[in-house]
C-alpha cells in the first residue's frame, strides 16, 4: 500500500478520535474556525480552551513528524497575493457556512446533519475548482 495512504488513515483516525474526545470532554462539537473566531473576541474565563486547543494543534503536527520521518509539508511556493486571496476566500466561505471542514465533514456529517452534509460538498467542490484554476494558471 502507497505509504501517503497510511499517513492519510493515520491522520484520519487521528482527526476522528480528537473529535470524539473533545465532544466527550468538553460537550462541544469540534470546529477549528469557530474556535479560531472567538479567540480573535473577547473570551470569558472558562474560554481559555481555545488557545490551548491551537497549541495543541500545533504540538501534534511536530510530534507526528517527528515520530513518521517521512512527513513532509508540501510547498507549491504560492505567491502571497494568492495566499492571501485564499485566506480570505476560506475566511468568507467559513463564515457563509457557519463552520469549516472539521465542524462539518467530521463532526457533522457524524451527527448525520444535512446542512454539513451539504456544506461539505461545497467546499469538496470549492477545493476542486481552485485546484483546477491554480494548476491552469500556473
């Protein structure tokens, strides 16, 4: 088996328990813009959570790739126009649905939630059509 297929199941099983821990722990659904949005707001003081939520995000990926050697972060080398123009495209489309593909795709598909489900295919769409304009513009 292609070894980028075990580091995507790794990183699924990995995505899928943490949703299902943080559901259990905190009573809340996973959703990494919304937690995102209220750090950027005023937190209340049971709220801190959230900063080390993004640590946590943080720390995982450095301890997953110190542990599998052969992750790697791909660079396309993007211009920062692009980049930028991309920010805020996601910006506007997490805002539009309420949410992003961690609270969607993972966790609301799981609670079989029709406006993930169709949220999901819009940014499985959206993800699509970028890719096809990037790689036929570059």
């Amino acid at each position: 088996m292609n070894p980028l297929y075990i580091n995507a199941l790794i990183g699924w099983a990995i995505i899928g328990l943490s949703a299902l821990l943080f559901i259990w722990g905190l009573g809340r659904v996973m959703g990494v813009s919304g937690i995102v949005k209220w750090i950027f707001g005023k937190l209340a003081k049971n709220e801190y959570w959230r900063y080390y939520f993004l640590v946590g995000l943080m720390w995982g990926v450095a301890l997953y790739s110190y542990i599998v050697p052969s992750y790697h972060i791909s660079n396309t080398n993007p211009s920062y126009i692009i980049a930028i123009i991309a920010g805020v495209l996601v910006w506007v489309g997490t805002s539009m649905a309420n949410g992003c593909t961690s609270g969607h795709a993972v966790c609301g598909i799981g609670r079989l939630s029709i406006r993930s489900m169709i949220a999901t295919l819009v940014f499985v769409a959206s993800g699509m059509i970028a890719v096809y304009f990037t790689h036929f513009f570059s």
